[in-house]
C-alpha cells in the first residue's frame, strides 16, 4: 500500500502541500480539479499544471477524486452520450499524463450528507455526524446552507453552488429512475469507459454512497456486497474497481467490511480508512480512527487489505477539527496525519507479524 493524503488544491484547500509532505510515509496525494465541473474536458495543460504543483512540493499525485459524473449520465437522459464523450476525453488525458487511478461516485444529485459538520465530542473536538430523524425532516436545500454555513468558508466537495442552483431540476430527471434503472445506466457508463481504461490502464474506483441508503427519496446502489458484486460481475474487467471506504460502508452496520474486502480482492484499488462511532443505528458520528474510539476494528480492516495483498493507495479519512485548526471541515491537517501514521503503525506490525 501506498499512504496518501487527499489534497484540493492550493487555491480550496486549507492545508499546504509542503506539510502534507512532512507525514510520516506521504508522497503521494490524491486530488482533483476542483475548478471543473461534472461533464467538462479536463485538459492536458490543467492536468500538467497540477503535477508540477505536486512535484514542486516534493511528491507526486496517486489518484484522482474524483471525475464526477455528470447527472445525465447518472439519470441516462437522452444526451448522456456526449457527457460519457467528455468523460472518455478527460480519461484520456489523464492517462496520457500518466495517471491511472480514478475514484467516482454514481449517486443521483447529491454526494454525501450529514446532518451536522461540527458535533462537538467530550474531549472538545468537533465531528462530522449524522442523524436519520435530523436528516427526515428537512430538505435538501435545507441541508445544503447549513452545510455552506458550516464549512470554514470552504467549498465541500459535493456541495458545489453550482449544483444546488439546479436542485430541483435536478430531482426532476430522477423521478422516474429508480435502483434498477440507476444500475443499468452505471453498467452504460462503464461499458462505454471501458476501451479507454484499458488502452491506458486506468483503474476506476467507484466511492460508495455515503451513507448507504435513499436519502431525500433519491435512489442509491453503491451500498452493499451483493450490489458491488453485481456490478463487478456485469463489466467483468480489472479496470472496474471500487473505492473501500470503510466510513461508508461501515454507515449499514449489516456490512462485514472485513469480509467485504477479502471478497473483492484484486478489484479494490483504493481504501479509505476511517472510524465511525454508533450512538444509536439512526446515528453515528466520525470518531478518530483509533479502533478504541469508534464502533469498527480497525486493527481486522487493516488486516484484510494487508492479507488481500493491497498495494494500492490508502488514504486517512475525514479526522475530527482538533488544536484549534480552522479547515474544511474532515480535511483538516491534524487529525488526518495522526490517522495516516496510525494506519502505518498498523500495517508495519501486521507485516512484521507475518514474518
Ligand atoms: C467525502 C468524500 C466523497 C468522495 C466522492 C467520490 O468526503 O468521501 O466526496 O470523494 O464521493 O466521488
């Protein structure tokens, strides 16, 4: 495995490539043109541009997340094909460019939610947190100011305003998709991105709905064994992956994940790695990633991608806003280093372990 960290980019992000690089094991990170929006080119010179920032700073990039997927694709309105076009277009050029690792999400309108971006824990550490009752009872737009009021004066990823301009348009061209319906036009999508992945070897990673169920009555697949496995036996191809995000799959408790990961061996390319706290099965908070602080074994996840031969990238997930950090709120500095050097500290003895 390769330890990494998830960066913005220097004009959105909080945190600087130049102490990114001072963690303990990080040379790589994982970032994206946050600048862009779903369905645009992504051109070689903006793509160059970002490498050189990398390089500069002493590393390298590991991966993309994410190329969104524009919500035509999703929805398989009648002028998806251009949309996958451009998407095969920005493939490309990413592979010219010698970048082979690409994390999406097919979840209609929305990324991930939360009901709260800043619960506050015993300790006085702040938390991103969800509740189902919180959620139920408000709307979409509803969410989407508390979260822009709750972020530091960052851009969420998946809370872009461009996207919440068209919101109800945009529920509009869901109404009659349903889970079915969202798969096939995945596996479209998939088909049609496949001859590109291969000619430059560019793995996929679909990220997880997050959390894994309908939220605002909008359909959502990504969300257990069964579902990946189908999906994975529909384009049966390496370059088909997933995302192991075990903070999202870990929000339907009903998942394994150490088991998940064995079963998906050789078609996971790249791991989130994160902790979450259950108060109740409505509600959960994102604790730090110690296994003693939240309600998963981080000790046996560790072990399943170590066991599973993993040499992917793995990134600490959201950490919890600690010694007064003002930042994108799960995207702080601190708490993800103290993450990453766990993780690290976890795979070393596993290895040595093994020896
Ligand atoms: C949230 C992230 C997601 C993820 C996308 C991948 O913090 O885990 O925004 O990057 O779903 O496309």
């Amino acid at each position: 495995m390769e330890m990494t960290l998830r960066y913005y980019g220097k004009e959105f992000d909080t945190v600087k490539l130049e102490h990114i690089f001072q963690i303990p094991g990080v040379k790589g990170v994982i970032t994206t043109l946050y600048d862009t929006t779903p369905g645009q080119v992504w051109t070689r010179e903006a793509i160059q541009k970002l490498k050189k920032e990398v390089s500069d700073a002493g590393g390298h990039i590991s991966g993309i997340e994410s190329v969104n997927v524009h919500d035509a694709i999703k929805a398989g309105t009648f002028d998806r094909d251009l949309y996958i076009d451009n998407y095969i277009e920005t493939l490309e050029n990413l592979g010219k460019e010698d970048i082979h690792l690409v994390c999406y999400n097919f979840m209609p309108v929305f990324d991930w939610t939360r009901s709260e971006l800043a619960r506050k824990r015993p300790d006085g550490s702040t938390v991103l947190a969800y509740n189902k009752k919180a959620v139920e009872s408000i709307k979409p737009e509803e969410m989407f100011d508390s979260i822009k009021n709750n972020s530091n004066g960052t851009i969420m990823p998946g809370w872009e305003p461009e996207r919440m301009e068209k919101v109800k348009e945009l529920f509009e061209i869901y109404k009659d998709i349903d889970e079915e319906k969202l798969f096939e036009n995945l596996c479209y999508f998939l088909r049609r991105i496949m001859p590109v992945c291969n000619k430059y070897d560019i793995k996929m990673a679909i990220h997880p709905d997050d959390p894994a169920w309908s939220v605002f009555g909008l359909p959502r697949i990504i969300t257990n064994e069964k579902n990946i496995k189908r999906m994975l036996e529909a384009v049966d191809d390496v370059h088909n992956g997933i995302t192991f995000c075990s903070g999202s799959y870990g929000t339907n408790l009903e998942n394994d994940l150490p088991h998940m990961i064995r079963e998906f061996k050789g078609r996971i390319h790249f791991a989130h790695v994160r902790n979450l706290k259950f108060n109740s099965p409505d509600d959960f908070e994102e604790a730090c990633h110690l296994s003693s602080d939240g309600s998963f074994d981080m000790y046996e996840i560790v072990k399943a991608l170590y066991e599973t031969g993993f040499t992917g990238p793995i990134r600490p997930d959201h950490g919890r806003m600690i010694w007064d950090e003002v930042a994108m709120p799960g995207y702080g500095l601190y708490d993800r280093a103290l993450g990453a050097c766990y993780i690290e500290g976890l795979w070393e003895a596993i290895e040595k372990g093994n020896k």
